[in-house]
C-alpha cells in the first residue's frame, strides 16, 4: 500500500505511521533461529521500551557515535495498534492490530553493559528505531505468513518468517495488554531472527516485511555515517566493548575476525543486551551466554528462604559431602549469597608468569567484566591469605554489573571499602597486599577449587552466616524442596518441644509422632 499520511504531518521522522507513538515496546527473543544461535531459549516473552525519539524514516542515515565500533542491526515486523487493548484475550489480540510494517531494531553493543535488559542506551538513540516504509493492512494477513528479511549492502542476511516465532504476534499484543493499555499508535517490536550484525559507516541496510505474493511494507533504507560527537565520562558511562560482546555483535567469533576459541576459556561472558537479557523462568533450562544455568526468580527465592545448614543436610543424604566451601566467612553476616557461579583461577606467583599474565586485560579484570546478573564469582587462591584477590574497584564493578556477590579462599584488600559496596562477600580475612605478592590471575570459567570444594562454571552457591556451599545445578530443585519441607517439620518439631514434650521420639519424629504430624499438615494444606 501506499505510505500513510502520519497526524505529526510536520515531522518527517512519523511519516509512514498514523502517528508518533505513544510507547513502543521490543521484545528480547522471540524467534527460534535466534534462540538457537545464543544458546537459550525463554519459556515466555519479555520486554524493554523505546523512546519514541528513536523512530526514523525509510531514508535515513544513523550515526555510529564516535569511538564505537558494534552498531547491530535487527530486521523486525513491527505492529502498529488500531484500536486500544486492555486485558484482551488470544483469539481477539490481532483485531487490535491496525496495521504491519518493517523496523530496524538498531543497537550499540558498545553501551549495553550498564543499562542491561532495559537497554536505554545501546538502544534509544536518535534514529535507533527506523519504521516503514509502508503500512500493510493488518485485516488483509494471516499473522503467522508475514516474512521478514534484511539486506546488508545488497547482500541477504536474514530471511524468517512470524511461523518461526517462539511466541505468536497474536500472544505478544495479548499478553501487553495485560499490563498497560495499548493505545492507537503504539508499535510493537516483534524481535529479530538469526543473522543480525554489525553493520560499519557507509553501509547499507534495508528490512522488508511481507506476505510472499502479497502486500509489502517495501524495503525500509537505513545508510550507516560515523558520528563527530562522543561520550563524556563525567556525566555517564562510556563505551567498552571485548570479545564477548564482539563475538554477540557479529554473530560468531569467527564472523567477528577472532580465533574459534570456545566461549568460557579466556572470553568475558555475557555483559547483556537485548535478546541477552531475557529473564529465566522457572523450570526452564534457560542458559547464560556462558553457557551457565539462569536461576529463575522462584527458585531463587526458594534458596533465599533455606539455611545453608538444611541445604547441607540434604547434600548429605545424596551423599555429597564434600561440597563446603571452607575457612570462609561473610563481611556482611547478615547477608544470603545465591547465585550461579562464575571461576576465577589464580596460581602461585612466579615473577616471569605474572609478567606475562598479570598485566593488562588479565584473567581476574575479565572475571569481573563479564560476571553477568545472579552471578556469583568463585575465586581459587589456594587459601592463601598473604595478598588480596579483589579490592574496592572490582567489587564496584561487580556490583554494576548485577553479581549476586563474590566468594574467595584468599583475602580481600581495601575491606572497608569492598564492605561498603554492599555486595555479599566471603573471605578468608583482610589483606593490604596487592595481589601481585602471592598470586598471578590465570583464567576464568574453568573448574576450580575454593576452600577445599569443587567449583564448576554454573554450580548455584548459596551462603549466610553458618558458611558456602555448593549445589550441583541439575539437582539443586530437588534438594531446595526437600530442604523446605524439612524445615518445616523442624519448625513444628520445635513448638511441640517448646510446649514441653520431650526430645526423645519427636526428634526424629518416631511413628506415633510422625503420624500427627502428617495430619496436621494434610490439614494445613487441605
């Protein structure tokens, strides 16, 4: 069809909608090619906003700002809402949809790390979010036909269509509008199949959607220019990127120029971004970009709620027995460390290895970097005290990037500091040295050993007060249920002990006991 006349008649950006968007919502991953290609895949839709500042036409350049080099590109089927949606259902979501057209879902991989899932500013720059050029009637598609495809300087680089979704378009507009009404206007970001890439100054990208056959929005042109103006570091964060978020950018390490080294043997993990940071669920095997597990928020709350000690306890009746972390304790006690973990590996100093390896962009600065939200850093030092294995600036930073906190069997320097930074951390003592004086950081993301136990990349570590443990992933549910359900019956075995009964027979609960027990519960649950 022919181009609509936007209401901001005036402003040359709104020109292929109806009129400038009051919000416009993206989603993380949607497609099962893209879930494919990083490695996860989400039980349900998440999402992020977008200024509608970011809209541009069909024509447009996009600035590549100055010292960036990972613009991506997203080829997308946008949704533009017709008529206001609040809390509809499956079967009448898509009579909402006024119209389908073509976005570029651009990003500045260089700005994700701080701003994570939200996204605010890799992704809402001016002319981020190129629309059109034409709308197709909404009524006149079946929603699961539509194809999307993208050219890079006339070269196809992405080529799916809405039937490789993981989520329908339908369930996206439903599920919306369970949480906010979506008004005239508003665009929807359906996300982007595999194939994104980065995309240099003078390039060329073009997004098409359409129904083969049948209606099209046309070629949406968007040309790549280099930017004059940079970041200022007094007022913000500025830009970084490494070979994680290089590898993330193109594609693959090899689309990005690096050596087929497989992620987790020196790479920096996952500093998130938009499809990068879709939240676990529970039961799903969802997995970072490390190739670790993602606790879901109710099995975190789950190991929130369980003593260490009880934890322990059931590690014990599967015969796990060694699985402490010892000699290490906790600057804040009050505090309850679960996470995933994240290894750091230091070995003995020996002065032509630390020249070598301990300078520059070394194994311990890449821990901290690329540690991801709900991460725990597990830091081998040998339970060697004489040196510190962290100070404030790293603690700072693992507390920028979401870590759910840092054991180590070495010491910490600057522990005042590293205290007041609020994140969870257990040590062995305090130590001014640098580390330097005992230690050389080695490599990341490789089985370890910290006070005595073993730790491997995506183990869940849980500590309070009593100490750290460690849980193998693949049962750590079966376990935190267990461990549950024990404290619950502990809990009553200590009320009929406060009310005077004897130990003997209630703890352990002998039959008559466990019995009444048993009935009371079946009536607590009934």
């Amino acid at each position: 069809m022919q181009e609509s006349t936007a209401d901001a008649a005036s402003d040359a950006r709104f020109r292929a909608l109806p009129t400038r968007p009051g919000k416009i919502v993206a989603i993380h991953l949607s497609y099962a090619s893209r879930a494919d290609q990083r490695g996860r895949r989400p039980q349900h839709p998440s999402y992020f906003f977008k200024p509608s500042s970011s809209v541009a036409p069909s024509g447009a350049t996009i600035e590549r700002p100055a010292g960036t080099e990972l613009l991506a590109f997203e080829g997308e089927i946008a949704l533009v809402i017709g008529t206001p949606a609040r809390r509809v259902g499956l079967a009448e979501a898509w009579d909402h949809v006024g119209w389908v057209t073509a976005a570029n879902d651009f990003g500045l991989y260089d700005l994700r790390a701080n701003d994570k899932g939200s996204n605010v500013r890799s992704k809402g720059g001016d002319g981020y979010t190129p629309i059109g050029p034409a709308l197709i009637d909404a009524r006149a598609v079946d929603p699961t036909a539509l194809r999307v495809r993208t050219w890079l300087n006339g070269e196809i680089a992405q080529d799916d269509s809405s039937a490789g979704m993981i989520f329908p378009l339908a369930q996206l507009v439903a599920d919306l509008s369970q949480h906010f009404t979506l008004e005239p206007g508003d665009v929807i970001l359906t996300g982007t199949p595999a194939g994104s890439s980065v995309a240099v100054p003078g390039d060329v990208v073009e997004v098409e959607v359409d129904v083969p056959g049948g209606p099209s929005s046309g070629r949406l042109v968007t040309t790549v220019v280099e930017g004059g103006a940079g970041f200022d570091g007094d007022l913000g964060s500025l830009p970084a990127v490494d070979d994680l978020q290089r590898t993330e950018a193109w594609g693959s390490r090899e689309a990005a120029g690096l050596s087929a080294e497989a992620p987790g043997s020196g790479d920096p993990a996952n500093t998130g971004g938009s499809d990068a940071e879709s939240p676990a669920s529970a039961g799903t095997p969802v997995l970072s970009s490390a190739g670790t597990p993602v606790l879901s928020s109710e099995l975190r709350a789950k190991l929130e709620s369980v003593p260490v000690a009880g934890l322990s306890g059931q590690l014990r009746k599967r015969g796990l027995n060694n699985v402490h972390i010892d000699g290490v304790r906790p600057l804040h006690p009050g505090a309850k460390l679960v996470g995933t973990a994240r290894t750091l590996r230091f070995v003995p100093n020996r002065e032509d290895l630390f020249a070598s390896h301990g300078g520059g962009y070394n194994a311990q600065k890449r821990a901290f970097d690329a540690v991801g939200e709900g991460e725990v850093i597990v830091i081998e030092a040998r339970g060697e005290a004489g040196s510190g294995t962290l100070g404030d600036v790293l603690a700072i930073r693992a507390h920028a990037r979401g870590a759910a906190g840092i054991v180590t069997d070495g010491g910490v320097r600057d522990a005042a500091a590293v205290t007041a930074v609020g994140l969870p951390v257990f040590t062995v003592g305090a130590h001014p040295a640098v580390l330097g004086r005992k230690h050389v950081p080695w490599d990341v993301d490789v089985t370890i050993a910290c006070g005595g136990a073993t730790v491997q990349p995506g183990d869940v570590i849980v500590g309070d007060a009593d100490g750290v443990i460690v849980i193998p992933a693949g049962i750590v549910e079966e376990v935190v249920d267990a461990a549950i359900a024990q404290e619950e019956e502990d809990a009553w075995i200590a009320q009929r002990v406060a009310e005077g009964h004897p130990v003997d027979g209630l703890f352990p609960l002998n039959a008559q006991w466990r019995a009444r027990y048993d009935a009371e519960r079946e009536g607590r649950t009934a």
